[in-house]
C-alpha cells in the first residue's frame, strides 16, 4: 500500500505539471487515481452485488467519479489518495493500540522446565499436568500455579497486581502463574493445569471483556446505522433542491453533495470508542484491578455509594488472640487450658486459640471433650472440668463472668464451675483501609458504609477507627441483601452503589449492587466468578484508583464523540455553503479518525 | 451456549458493527458480540441450537457484509 501511495502521489504531482487539456488532461489524472483507487472502486462494485451498498468504498467511488464528472480532475485524484492514506494511518493506529494493550497483558509463559531423565527440557505450558514437578529458575516467569517443594526465592507479583513489592516464598507457598521468580532456583508442584491457571483465567477474562459493551460504545454502533443514511440522503437532497429551487449551477451543488458524501463515513466514532474502553481496561489490569466489561467502567464512574463487607475486606480476616486476662491464673495456664479444651474443635476460634498457645497438644490430658454449638466447648483436662466459650455458655453453667474492655469476641473459661478469665480474639484492620477509605471520601464519594454479621461493639469500634460514614452491624446474610438494597433507594438518579465482598459468602449482595468488587486473594475462583470487578491484590486502596481510571476513560470516550461530531458537522456545513471542498473533507473525515484513535489510547496510560 | 471465534482481516469498525446488527436479527441468536478491538466475535444461542448449521449461516451473512474478512471456525 505504502508503495502505491507514493508511486500515487509522483504520478499526481507529474500530471499537475503537464500543460495538457481536453482529454489528455483527463488521463493523465485517471493514471495515479487508477493506481491508488482500483481496490476501492473494485470492492464498491463487489459489494453492491452482495446487497451491500451504502459502504465507505461506495461513497468514496461515488464522490471521485463524480468528482471527475464534474471536471474536477486533480481534486478527483487528491481525493482517492488522501483516502487511501487516511486508511493507512487508521490501521498503523488500531494496530499499534492492539499491540500496547497486548504487551500491558503480556504475563502469558511460553515455556515451562519440566526435569526429564535428569535434564531440564523446556516444554509447552499447555502440556503439563497435575503433580507434575517444575523448575522455575531465577529470572524466569513462573508458568503454573503451585506449591513450592523445594526452594526459597523472592517473586514479583507486578504483573497480575500493579504491586512491587516482591513476595518472599520457601517450601509450601503458594505461587502463582505469571509472577516473575526473582532470587533463587524454585521447585514447583504443580497444582492447575494452564488452562486453569490464574494467568490463563486472567488473560481470557481480558479478552472477553470486549465483548461486554459499554451503552456508549452500543449507543455509537446505533448511531452509526442512522448516521450513513441520513448523511446520503441529505446529500442527494442538496444536489437536487436547490439547483431546482434557486435555478442552475447543478455542479457546484453535485459537487457540495459529494463532499457529504465523503464525510458520511462513521469510523472515527465506531473505532475510538471500544479502543477506549478496551484501552481503559488494559490500564486497570496493569495495575492489578480487572474489569470484567466496558459496561462496569461505566457505571463505576459514577459511583455514589461504597458498601464494604467487614470481614476479609476491610479486615485481614485473620482471628488473633490480641488479650489474655485470666482471674487468679497465669496467662500462660489459661491458655494452655483453652487451648486443650478447644482443640478438638474446628472452629476459627479454636484455631486462633490453639496457634496462640504455640505448644502441640497432648491429647492424653484430655478425658473428654464436648463441643456445645452456639456456645462452646467443654472438656475435662488433667481431671479437671474446663469450659471455654461465650457469655451464653458460662450463664448456663452458672458462672458469674464479667466482659472485657477490649472489643473482639471474648471466650470466657471456667475451671471446675469457677471463672477463671477470658480472652480475647479480634481481626486485623489491613494497614491500607484506612487509607483507601480516605482516598474514596477524597474523590467526592458520598457515602462510605460497612455491613457486618459481628457485634454492634466489634463493628462499630471498626467503623470509628476507619473513618466510615455508616455501619450497620449484626447482619445475616440476607440482612446485608437488605440493607443494600434500603441503600440503593437513597441515592441519586444517575449514582452508582458499589458492594466490595471477598465473595466467598458475599455472592447475593454483589449481584444486587450496581457493581460488585472483589478481593481476588490473589485468585480465589468463587471471588473471581461472582464479581464485576476484582482486585487482585485484595488491596481496597485500589478501589479509589480503579474510579479514577474509570473516570478517566469516560472523559475521553465523550471528548471523542464531541469532537468527532462536532468537526463533521462543521465540515458539512462549510460544504454545503461552498466554502470547504474536498481536499478539506477528506483531511477532515481521516484526521478526525486518527486524532480520536490516538486520544482513545491515553485511556491505557495510568500513573 | 456462548461460543467464541476468531476473526482474521477484520479491517473496517463499520462492517464490525454491521455483522453483529445482522447476526443479532437471526433467530436463533440469543445474544452477539463482534469486538473490532480483539477480533473475535461472541455468539450466545440456546442449549439445543445446532451450532455448526448456525455457523454456516453466519459465514454467508458475514461474506456479504465483508467479504475479506473470515471466521475461524475451530
């Protein structure tokens, strides 16, 4: 094409030089036209035969021959070959987008080192099974999801998180597919085929959040249905009306229809408005915030409310003992006693009590051991009867127990029908809460607001020390449903409410909300499922950034469209008065469509 | 049942937008989207729709609309 393009333009500027007339003049404008335009005027006549009519090649063939008809040769000529190089430069520009988006995506491993017969062979990642053993040295991606056997290393999670901070891992971590091994030599278990693997789940969801389209970018393929039609409609009007109203000068108002002609072609809109969105979406995923559609960008932007879910999401969802306060024992005893009473009890409480006291348990000390649902647990250690739960269990054995000062949940323990002390066991807030809530109130969101299924104490403690605007605590399930959907009501026409859950257990609520966020866990499948969006790094200061890019990308989808139309209009007004003529048209219709691809692209760039 | 295909020589936003207006019209589609971004295109049909026969339909449409363009039919 390039090459047809400048052999076009020689020919062109040769045939402006000759001092020919009549029909030489003719020919030898028909020469670089013909060079540059047959495709056109081949793939016009192709598809009208299919019952296409109405195609930019149509239009281009229509303005150029009528162009020629009217004796305008070297704007004829001009005409196809500033098309042609307008086509150019709109493929160079979606071509070099896809290749950008591609390389912000480009965690997919090529290869994986697989030890056969002693040797380490690089195979296919696709070929790889469960159990098999690979070794991933330093520097190399890490192509599967599995569990280091043998190893210590530190990896960069960049790629699937935005985080840069690296990961240190030995024997047992979990590693995922798509991070980069940085320091030492790993020996990897495998534990998900690729095609299961987090970067492949991650990879395809990126791909199908294409087709997921935003209303603007459905409103713009409507748009351009009417758009063509209306344009060649107006444009045969303007040939015809006004030679027979205002009498004569038929080609001056043939020659104002064919640049309508030109310009009727939609493509600056119908591209640049997907590239941004597309462009939008690579930006987020770089930096660890999937967007599952074009459509939740959207809505994301205009969000108004965020309801966060306590556990898990605002909290590490870690339950540690974080208060021991026995009544005339050592701390030390209580423990050990809570520990033995609870230990055959799968409870997180349990867990939590057990990892606190630290020593392995000896279950011969232990006689009996009950395990009271709602209440607790009893079991007899060293002879000795220990209960070891919440208020209701030492009420119903009759023991006077006083509550402690620190919120978390208090497991009281008696020994032998006396209270010996309570302790207590609360979650973590994650160090970036605090921050994240902020950088929401920051951005103008009206309402930040926490649901939970813990203690009004527990959850209102929480809310105070992280700034929020409401908390309603002591939900079920089905309360939080509620709750959001109370929530819903008092918010304004066009804002949004978005739920962020760490999904497991939030399902209901994320599909009732407007947006549904969840902590990814580093790709927990049910996270991944059940959402509209998820952060792979279970970071909640991402949530501020993901509106921003959301923002952001609407911005520039609008200034497209703005602009886009706004020059066409012009451009067929200056037509029709005479004032522009082809030459602008064509710039016009072509520059509009690079400069809105180009803009289209600033979508991907994040800070 | 939602399917994906590749598209190659997808060169024109216009005819994209053209085909998935097209396709939607066909009965048996539920739901279609051709994205000119990733060149692929999304077919949602019911359980029962015979996808191959659909497919054969879809290529005729797609030819008419662009003809330099082909579905890649795995």
């Amino acid at each position: 094409m390039l090459a047809r393009i400048i052999a076009s333009g020689i020919l062109l500027i040769i045939a402006w030089l000759l001092p020919v007339k009549g029909i030489w003049e003719l020919l030898v404008f028909i020469v670089p036209y013909a060079v540059i335009g047959w495709d056109v005027l081949w793939k016009a006549i192709r598809n009208i035969s299919h019952g296409q009519v109405f195609d930019e090649n149509f239009l281009m063939a229509i303005a150029t021959v009528g162009a020629f008809g009217t004796g305008e040769y070297p704007e004829a000529a001009a005409v196809m070959l500033f098309y042609q190089i307008g086509e150019l430069f709109q493929s160079c520009a979606v071509g070099k987008s896809r290749k950008s988006i591609a390389s912000l995506m480009d965690i997919r491993p090529d290869y994986a080192n697989i030890e056969k017969d002693g040797q380490l062979v690089q195979v296919d990642p696709e070929e790889i099974k469960i159990g098999d053993i690979i070794v991933v040295k330093a520097g190399e991606k890490i192509p599967l999801d599995g569990i280091v056997i043998e190893g210590k290393s530190t990896v960069d999670t960049a790629a699937l998180t935005g985080e840069s901070l690296p990961r240190t891992v030995g024997v047992n971590s979990d590693v995922i597919s798509g991070c980069i091994n940085q320091s030492g030599m790993l020996r990897i278990r495998v534990t998900k085929v690729f095609g299961e693997s987090t970067v492949a789940k991650i990879l395809d969801l990126v791909e199908n959040s294409a087709s997921k389209k935003a209303k603007a970018e459905n409103f713009i393929t409507k748009f351009a249905k009417y758009y063509t039609p209306i344009v060649v409609i107006a444009a045969v009007l303007l040939a015809v009306i006004p030679p027979l109203v205002l009498g004569g000068g038929w080609t001056n108002w043939i020659h104002r229809a064919l640049i309508f002609l030109v310009i009727s072609c939609p493509c600056a809109l119908v591209i640049s408005v997907p590239l941004s969105f597309f462009g939008g979406i690579g930006g987020a995923s770089k930096k660890g915030i999937l967007v599952k559609g074009g459509n939740y960008l959207e809505v994301l932007a205009n969000t108004e409310i965020v309801v966060f879910d306590k556990t898990g999401t605002l909290t590490k969802g870690v339950f540690n003992v974080t208060a021991i306060h026995p009544d005339k024992y050592s701390q030390s005893r209580l423990i050990e006693l809570a520990a033995y009473a609870e230990s055959y009890s799968d409870h997180p409480i349990a867990k939590s009590i057990i990892e606190a006291y630290g020593c392995d348990i000896d279950n011969e000390r232990i006689t009996s051991s009950e395990e009271l649902s709602g209440h607790g647990v009893k079991a007899v250690i060293d002879g000795l009867e220990v209960c070891a739960g919440n208020d209701k269990l030492m009420e119903s054995i009759g023991v006077e127990w006083h509550p402690c000062h620190h919120t978390g949940t208090t497991v009281h323990v008696a020994v032998n029908g006396k209270y010996a002390g309570h302790i207590v066991i609360s979650d973590e807030i994650k160090e970036t809460s605090v921050a994240a809530i902020k950088a929401l109130k920051d951005r103008g969101i009206a309402k930040t607001v926490m649901l939970t299924g813990d203690s009004k104490a527990v959850g209102e403690d929480t809310a105070k020390k992280l700034g929020l605007d409401m908390v309603y605590t002591e939900l079920l399930p089905a309360g939080k449903v509620e709750k959001v959907e109370e929530l819903i009501g008092t918010k304004s026409e066009k804002g949004k409410l978005a739920f962020v859950g760490d999904g497991i257990n939030d399902a209901p609520v994320l599909s009732r909300a407007d947006i549904g966020i969840a902590m990814g866990a580093m790709g927990s499948d049910a996270a991944i499922e059940a959402a509209d969006i998820v952060l792979m790094d279970d970071n909640p200061e991402k949530i501020a950034d993901a509106i921003d890019i959301s923002k952001k990308t609407i911005k520039i989808v609008y200034q497209n469209i703005v602009f886009a139309l706004a020059v066409k209009l012009a451009i067929l007004v200056l037509g029709a008065v005479g004032i522009a003529g082809m030459w602008a048209a064509v710039f016009a219709d072509v520059g509009v469509s690079v400069i809105a691809i180009l803009n289209a692209m600033r979508a991907m760039k994040t800070k | 049942m939602k399917k994906v295909f590749k598209l190659v020589d997808l060169d024109c936003a216009n005819c994209a937008a053209k085909m998935e207006n097209a396709i939607k019209e066909m009965d048996e589609v539920e739901d279609v989207s051709v994205s000119f971004m990733t060149q692929k295109m999304t077919i949602t049909a019911a359980d029962d729709v015979d996808f191959d026969k659909l497919m054969k339909k879809v290529v005729k449409l797609c030819r008419k609309i662009e003809p330099d363009c082909e579905i890649v039919l795995k």
